[in-house]
C-alpha cells in the first residue's frame, strides 16, 4: 500500500519528536563555547555567513582530515588538489551554471522579503500568520535568481571582468583533469579530490549553518571506463556510507535517499542522498551522483583542449565517466554536533551536558587538570609533553568536578587528573568523559596510553 501524505506527514512528526535537542539550545552552546557563532557578531551578523571559534575550528579540521585520510591518503587511485576559488568565467558556461544554476523565487510585496517558491507551503508568505487571507500575502510570479556570487577583477571600470566565486569544488577539478592525471601519472580509473570554499547566494539561508552563503564542500570526481560506471557508482555509495558510520553516526540518525527520475540533473545517470535527522528534519549532507561525460565533454567544447583518454592496452580512445561524492562539511559538522549533545541525570541528582563526540573528531582530546594550583609544574611538564601529540588544555581554576564539567560540555574524551600522590607514584587518573570511569596510568607511558585510547575503531 502506497503512503498517504498524512502517513508521511505523521513520520516527519515521529521523526523530529525523536530529537529532545531544540535548536536554539545547541545554537546557544555552540556560541557560548566557541564552537560556532555569527559572522560578523558586532554588527548584528550577517544572513548566511558563520564564523568558527577556536573548538569549531579544531572539530572542522578533524573532521576534514578524516575525510582526506579515508579518501587520499588511505587509497591508491585518489589524489588532492587545492584549487583557486575563483576560475576563468568560461568555467561557469561550460559547466551550464551561468545559464541553469538558478532557483525560482517570489517576492512577497506585503513583507518586502524573498523566498525559494519550492520552500512556499500553498501560495502563502511564511512570514504571514496563520489567520490572513493568500490575497494579503501578495506574492510576486516566480523567477529565476542565479545563486552565483559575482565579483569584478581588475583596476579599471572599463577593464573589468565579471568572475564568480565557486558555487562548488568540483569544476576546478574537471578542468585541470589532464594535468593532474598525466602529473601524477594517474591512469582511469582514478579520483581527484579537494575540500574548499564555495558560495551559493542562497535566498534564504537557515537552520543555523544548515544552508550557508559561504560553506566548504568536500568533493572526490571519479573518472571511469563508461563500462564500469555501475560498479564505481555502487563502490562509492557503500564507502561514503560506511565513512559516515566510522564518524560515530547512530544508524538510526542517517539514510539513504535515492533521486527520483524528475529530480535527476538532465546530464546525470543516478543520484542518492545521503541524509541525517535534524531536529529540523531529514535533510541532505552528502550527494553521490553519475554525473556522466558531461563536464569533461563540456571542458572540452569551451576550451578546445581534448580531455579524452586512451586505454593503453585496448587502445580505445573515450570520454571518462564521472561519480561525484560531495559532502558539505559545515552540514556534517552541524549533524556532529547534532548527535553528540545530551543532557543527563547524574545520581544525586546532578545534571551534566555531554558532547559524546567520537575522540578522532572530539576538538580537545586531553584535558590536564592539576587538583591544586601547587602542582601546577609538574601539570605543566605533562601538558607539554602531550600537546606535542594531540590537542591537549590545561585548566587549574575551580574545583575538580566543575572542570570536568566544562570538558564534558565541549567533548573531551579524557581529563587527566595530577594530585598529590602523582609526585610519589608517578601516576596520574585518566577519567573517560563517557563512563567517568577512573584508571590510574603511569606518566611514563600516558601518551601511547591516550594514543591507544584515541585510534581505538579507526
Ligand atoms: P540543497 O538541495 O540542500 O540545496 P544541493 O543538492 O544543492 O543541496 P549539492 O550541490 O549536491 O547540494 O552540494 C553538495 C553538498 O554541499 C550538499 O550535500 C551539502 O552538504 C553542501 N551544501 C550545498 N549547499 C549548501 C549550503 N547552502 N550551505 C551549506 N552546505 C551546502
């Protein structure tokens, strides 16, 4: 039996009623520590843009150079680049974003604000409340808006250029396909990957960082014997899903989403989203697409140069196909946060905050807490020895319980503890944020210790 819209309707509210985390507490965290707060803050922010504080910024990083690890360094057939944001304007026509990439929008004429007409419930502004009439709302004809950031390059007016800031990482990947693949003598199959800034003006940027101006994206372009798309289509799915399971997803928050036929791109073959539940609902935060010969076929159209290759055995000249991972990294990190935030009942009743972050992606890995300022040096001796090996913080102020409160609350996976017994046994007490579990562990051997403790399932 097929669902009804209120069959998918009542899912939608059982899926959201299974997030207790609302929004605004984990927005209020995440500016409160550092994590995550407005761009330009003093000013009254600004719509669509973020800034990551010294957490954010630590969590970002790991999360990244998980993705490069799994996807660069751990395989043979990938390699990375570092583009420029901004390409030769002819980038964007060949790639059919001056021309397409646009999204229908309205204008409301009572509230003077602009929204996506895919995003409208019925004909109504959703800045209307409930009560008045569609004629009030007095929206404008859907139009198309181009989501490209324009700029201007050089110095005078008459001279100017019209360039874009990348709405995705990837074309700087199709067009230096060929260099890439003869310098580093790479044969198809093989990937290309990088992780950068792009910028989308999108029209109405919400859900915290959920839909930015200016995010990052992770993207891995496979290119492939037109024979062989199927498999590396089916590789790919299966890796990025399993790289989403290796980052600490319960099963339950994430799924896969096929693109139906009317969704596909007109140049794609096949297309899943990978999905994560939000408080604010399923949403998307990893594209695997087909993308096909398209790009290299466009590339090679608008700039004359060839980018087929030849199979050195069968001698068969061919266009490579492609399969696209793209994940946006602002979206995962969000998601990160997402499933790491609970607040639990202690017994006697105390209430703590925990970011269950996995310890690979966990900003702080090792807190070093002295029980009193006295022990301060040998403290110090410790932490210098172990913010050589991983993201370590000292904090002496307040008492014992209070700080270990405070690592909970950013995600700190191990608080060790020097007290004045250390001087004579030369041990320390490893707590684990999860269990508050206690061990106690020489300081001679504290660091492979933690590094045990810290790769343990990667
Ligand atoms: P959406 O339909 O949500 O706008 P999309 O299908 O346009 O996303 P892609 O073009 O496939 O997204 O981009 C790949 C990834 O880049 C997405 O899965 C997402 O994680 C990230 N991404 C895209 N747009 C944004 C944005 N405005 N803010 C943050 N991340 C984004």
């Amino acid at each position: 039996m097929s669902d009804t819209v209120s069959d998918a309707a009542d899912r939608e509210t059982q899926d959201r009623d299974r997030h207790p985390l609302a929004m605004e507490t984990l927005v209020a965290l995440c500016a409160a520590r550092g994590f995550v707060y407005p761009a330009s803050e003093i000013y009254g922010g600004i719509a669509g843009f973020w800034d990551y504080g010294p957490l954010g910024v630590e969590l970002k990083n790991n999360l990244k150079a998980f993705w490069w690890r799994r996807m660069v360094r751990e395989r043979d057939d990938v390699v990375g680049i570092d583009s420029a944001i901004i390409s030769h304007p002819r980038t964007w026509e060949a790639s059919g974003h001056v021309e397409h990439f646009s999204d229908p929008m309205v204008d409301c004429r009572t509230c003077k604000r602009r929204f996506r007409s895919d995003q409208i419930q019925g004909e109504r502004c959703p800045e209307a409340p409930r009560q008045r009439a569609i004629t009030e709302c007095d929206l404008t004809e859907a139009r198309e808006f181009n989501l490209m950031l324009r700029t201007q390059l050089g110095a005078s007016v008459d001279e100017t250029t019209t360039a874009y800031l990348r709405p995705e990482t990837c074309q700087p990947i199709f067009s230096g396909f060929k260099r890439v693949r003869e310098s580093a003598r790479q044969r198809v199959p093989f990937g290309i990957a990088q992780i950068g800034k792009a910028f989308r003006n999108e029209i109405t940027p919400r859900n915290f960082t959920f839909r930015s101006r200016e995010f990052e994206q992770a993207e891995m372009e496979f290119f492939c014997h037109p024979g062989e798309r199927e498999r590396w289509f089916a590789h790919w799915r299966e890796q990025r899903w399993q790289f989403h399971l290796d980052l600490g997803f319960d099963e339950s928050l994430l799924r896969m989403r096929p693109h139906a036929s009317d969704e596909l791109a007109h140049y794609a073959r096949a297309a899943e989203d990978i999905e994560f539940l939000f408080p604010f609902g399923w949403q998307e935060i990893e594209g695997i697409h087909d993308r096909g010969d398209w790009d290299l076929t466009r590339h090679t159209q608008y700039s004359g140069k060839e980018l087929s290759v030849t199979d050195e055995e069968t001698k068969e000249r061919f266009m490579p196909m492609v399969i696209e991972t793209s994940v946006g990294v602002d979206r995962t990190t969000l998601a990160l946060l997402v499933a790491a935030y609970r607040q639990e009942t202690l017994e006697g009743g105390d209430e703590r905050t925990v970011l269950g972050f996995h310890p690979a992606i966990a900003p702080i890995k090792v807190a070093i807490l002295p029980l009193s300022k006295k022990l301060a040096e040998p403290a110090h001796a410790i932490h210098a020895d172990l913010r050589r090996h991983f993201n370590a913080f000292y904090d002496d102020a307040g008492n014992i319980g209070r700080r270990y409160r405070r690592q909970d609350e950013v995600g700190t996976p191990f608080c060790v503890t020097y007290d004045f017994d250390s001087n004579d046994d030369h041990c320390v007490t490893v707590r684990e944020r999860d269990t508050m579990s206690q061990q106690r562990v020489a300081i001679d051997g504290l660091a492979d210790h933690l590094r045990e403790l810290l790769e343990q399932d990667l």
